[in-house]
C-alpha cells in the first residue's frame, strides 16, 4: 500500500476501477488524491455515478488537502449546521469521535440519507478515517437505484408520483438521541430541530447526472407518505425500509486508517453501525445538495 503524503505525486500508472458489488461500491487506485488535474478528477467523478460509494485506501492527508479533495465535487456544507464536533479553521469539517465514554448517539440505529429533513439535502460526504477499531465500526450503504430497480413493475406504478414526508425530530428525537440534547448547548440545538417545518420529497427520485430512478425514503426521517391512509402509510412504508435492507443491495465497508470514502447521498442511504468501544475519529465533509425531482 503506498502512503501519499502533502506532497506525494502519482506514479504514472492508470487510474484503476475495481467494483466491489455489483450494486454499489468501487475501489479507486492510481489517483493522487492531494495533487488532481481536471483530467484526473473526471473519471473519478464518472465512478461515483456509476457506483455510488467510492473507496479510496491508505491516505495521509491534510486538512487542506481533504477540503480541497472535497470542494472537487462541490460546494462544502457549514459543519456548525451539524451536530458534531468543530476544529477551528476548518468550518466545513465535521468532527465524529467516538469511543466507549462517547457512543455515537447522532447515527446508532438509524437507516438514513443524510439531512432529507431538508429541502435540498445535501448531495453527498467525503469521509476520512484518522482512527479506527481494529474490529467493528462498519459503515453500511445501500444503493437506492439497486432497491428501485428491483420492485415489481405493479409497484413502481403504485409509487410513482407519490410524496413523502421528511422530518429531522424523527432522527433526532428518540430515546437514544435525546442524550445528545443534555447540555445548554445541546437543548439549543434540539429546540431548533423541533421548530423545523416537516419537508416532502418525491418517493422516487430521479439522479440529476444519472438520470436512473431512486427509492427515496429512509427510516431515519421519512414518517409518512402523502396523501394515504396512516394504515396504509405505515404498510408501505415498513415494506420499502425492509426492501431497502436487502444485502444485495449493500456494500459493507470496514475501515483501516487512511481510508477515505465519497458518497453520493442522493442515491444511498446508510447505516453506521456501532457496536465498539475503541475510539474511532474521522473527518466527515458535507456537500450542499439540489432539491429532489
Ligand atoms: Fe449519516
């Protein structure tokens, strides 16, 4: 594994393309992450269309390089928009630490797509790993193209031009996440979160690059679908989450130091799973994302 430093340059070998699933997730070799020409970035930017998740492995770089690799793909989010930690300097970084005195509350036990509580969730996240555990720490992607594609043609039919209802209280506001909200600062930010109006957003969405359809609710925001009964809201809604936890439609990733993955938010969803008690830090970078069609 060759460790890139600032300054490292690629060798002059061609970028490499390997897919993991068929439905989702490529690893990419041969690309110098913290020096990348336009002609460099295209192909990597072509991958992630096709695949979804991007995994890069065994990286040195700094916080300059990292937001510089992520403002490649777009326009970084404010990390004081987010619940987790800040570094100075760096308002796009978000901070994710974790150990066994600081369980992640914010994600544990919750399939989702990042931000669909707003009108524009954001379009995708880069994240680097600084720490892991040598065991668990998984982080879980499902392709939401995979899950569409894959319902009968009677229920494509049936949810075509239907809306659902997003709302981040439902992330947020449960029995576990409630511990996140105990300092002044903390019920701050909940009161926010509990003002914030419910949004909708097509059930199918189409990729604006792509153009391939995506089933579009995740278990972590979507509480209702528009316009149904609440008995048959909750049925299909339970169908779809459940159809979406098919394993072949995932990509389980499991993280060493160095690692570096992009995804792309509009056609994932994703799952952190947290069953470990070292301490696993990471960087995460969020791009501003377009309203769902
Ligand atoms: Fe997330």
């Amino acid at each position: 594994m060759v460790e890139a430093s600032v300054n490292f340059h690629a060798p002059e070998i061609p970028m490499q393309v390997t897919e993991i699933v068929p439905a989702i997730g490529a690893a990419i070799e041969g690309v110098d992450l913290a020096c990348m020409s336009d002609a460099h970035f295209a192909p990597i930017h072509d991958a992630l269309m096709a695949h979804h998740v991007l995994f890069f492995r065994g990286w040195q770089l700094s916080k300059e390089n990292l937001v510089a690799f992520a403002r490649r793909w777009g326009e970084p989010q404010a990390a004081t928009e987010s619940s987790f930690g800040k570094l100075d300097g760096f308002a796009e970084i978000d901070v994710l630490d974790y150990d066994a005195t600081r369980p992640p509350y914010v994600t544990q036990e919750m399939w989702h797509t990042d931000f669909t509580g707003r009108e524009q969730p954001t379009m995708g996240s880069v994240l680097y790993a600084l720490e892991v555990p040598e065991a668990g720490g998984d982080t879980i992607w499902v392709s939401l193209a995979a899950a569409y594609d894959a319902l009968s043609e009677r229920m494509k039919t049936y949810l075509a031009g239907l809306r659902a209802e997003h709302r981040t209280i439902k992330a947020f506001g449960d029995d576990i996440r409630s511990k996140l909200w105990q300092d002044e600062a903390g019920q701050k930010r909940f009161e926010q979160i509990k003002a914030l109006a419910p949004v909708d957003h097509p059930v199918v969405r189409t990729h604006p690059v792509s153009g391939r359809k995506a089933l579009f609710v995740n278990e972590g925001y979507t509480t209702r679908l528009l316009g149904l009964a609440r008995k048959e809201s909750d049925a299909v809604l339970s169908y779809l989450f459940d159809h979406l936890r098919t394993p072949e439609f995932q990509i389980r990733h499991h993280w060493r130091k160095g690692d570096l993955v992009v995804w792309d938010n509009r056609i994932t969803q994703h799952y952190a799973v947290a069953d470990y008690g070292m301490r696993r830090l990471m960087y995460r970078i969020t791009l501003k994302g377009d309203r769902p069609v």
